[in-house]
C-alpha cells in the first residue's frame, strides 16, 4: 500500500511540477490547494473502488496539506468514521471548525462521530446546531434518532416531522418515526406509519425489521404473527418481539429507549 501510494504521490507532484510556471506566493498555494483537492478527488476514486486503506491514506495526506480545504478535512474526517477510527475523525472536524466555525458538515460530523464515541449529549448539541445549518433530510434523521436514543421521543418526532418534510416518501425517516412514537407508546402517530411501510412495494428488509419492533414495542404481538412480513423467518420475528416484551417492561422511556440502542447496536 505504502508503495502504491508513493507512486500516486509521486505523479501528483510531477503534473504538479509541469503546470506551475510562477514562483509567487499566490502561485504556490493555488499549486498547493489543487494538490490537496486532486488528492481527495483520487481518494474518492479509489475508495469507491473498495480500497478503504489506501483512500484513508490519501485523504489524510491531502487534510495535512497547509492549505487544505474545510471540504477536505471533512471527507477525511467522513472516510475515517466509516472505517470507525472515531477519534482520527473528530480530530479532522475539529480541524476544519477551526477554519470555518460554522460549517454544517464538519459539525455533522462531529456530532456523529461524538455519538459513537459515546458521548450522546455532546454529539446531540453538534447535531442540533448543524441540521438548521446543512438542512438535509439526512441531517435531521441523525439527529432524530440521537434524540430517540436518549429517551427524547417528542423531541424525536418533531425532527423527523422536519425531515419527512424533506422527503416525505423516504421509508428510512418514516420507521424512525414511528419508532420514535411506539417507545412513549404513541399509537395513534406509530400505527399508521407501520401500516404505510408495511404495504409499500419499496420496503426492504430493515424496514421490516424496524416495522416488527414498532409492532412489539406497541403490544401488537399478535398482529405481527397474523400477518408476518415477507423476507422475515418465524424465528427472527419471535426474537423481535421477545426482545420488545423485555423493553415495554422497562420502567421509563430513557430506559426504553437505552435498551432499544443497544437491541440495535
């Protein structure tokens, strides 16, 4: 890998070399900027092509570049929290912060990366500051299900409403939602949603899943087992829902919902 990369390196420098015919300031750091933009754009390449090792090489080389784009920092900071290297991740958010302090993605970011780390209430504060800022669907659903994890239905609910807004037909935000519901044993909100998901043709196997649990959370043992999702086995639906009747017994919506995160996790 090493020697993969200092070849790709290499060329870089070289058609770096070839185009810079200034040896002034602003020549050298536009030099420098397309490097680091070049790089990242390289690591993309290489990253969809399954080489996470090598892309995260390349991504950390172009965020080390002094003149390295908050964009930069924050696809390298991206790249290390899918490969889970939390801490390398909220190193480059931190770092793109400091270029720009009200950048969504790099807040995004953080927040997520914060959660994983196991600081819920810090990563929920970043979140919420960045869904406004960034304003996606994608957005809101993170900060929706943080709120869910901790116990914070309503808050939840209000968020998805946020996204779904967004994108309404999106069957990802529509089960969080009525995951969100079920935990405070809201059924009239809960209930109508799972029906929606359920009968749609687009719903995949998570959807299911997540529909059994909004079902078990709720009490709706029987309904599940009358009319069982397709793709799901007798077995997996009666764990589900063992699972559920252990979560309905906890005692309040924090709990609930502590023992839902660690079902999913």
């Amino acid at each position: 890998m090493r020697l993969a990369l200092f070849t790709i390196v290499c060329a870089l420098a070289l058609a770096g070399c070839q185009t810079t015919g200034s040896t002034s300031n602003d020549a050298a750091v536009d030099a420098e900027t397309s490097h680091s933009d070049r790089l990242v754009k390289l690591a993309g390449d290489i990253e969809s092509r399954g080489e996470h090792d090598t892309a995260i090489a390349l991504y950390a080389r172009a965020a080390a570049m002094p003149e390295a784009s908050v964009a930069a920092l924050v696809k390298a900071g991206d790249a290390y929290l899918r490969s889970g290297y939390v801490d390398e991740a909220m190193a480059q958010y931190k770092a793109a912060l400091v270029k720009s302090p009200n950048d969504g993605q790099a807040m995004l970011g953080l927040g997520s990366a914060l959660i994983e780390s196991g600081d819920l209430n810090a990563g929920m504060r970043a979140l919420s500051e960045a869904a406004p800022i960034v304003n996606t669907s994608r957005a809101y659903n993170r900060l929706g299900v943080a709120q869910t994890m901790a116990g914070l239905t309503q808050d939840a609910q209000s968020t998805f409403t946020t996204a779904l807004k967004l994108e309404p037909d999106d069957l990802d935000l529509q089960t969080n939602m009525a995951l969100a519901a079920a935990l405070e044993g809201n059924a009239s909100v809960a209930l109508p949603i799972a029906h929606r998901v359920a009968a749609s043709g687009k719903a995949q196997l998570r959807h299911k899943n997540n529909i059994v649990i909004v079902y078990g959370l709720l009490g709706n043992d029987d309904y599940v087992k009358s009319s069982p999702p397709t793709g799901l086995s007798s077995k997996e639906i009666a764990s589900l829902l063992a699972r559920c009747r252990e979560i309905r017994a906890k005692g309040s919506i924090k709990a609930k919902a502590a023992a839902l995160g660690s079902m999913a996790a």
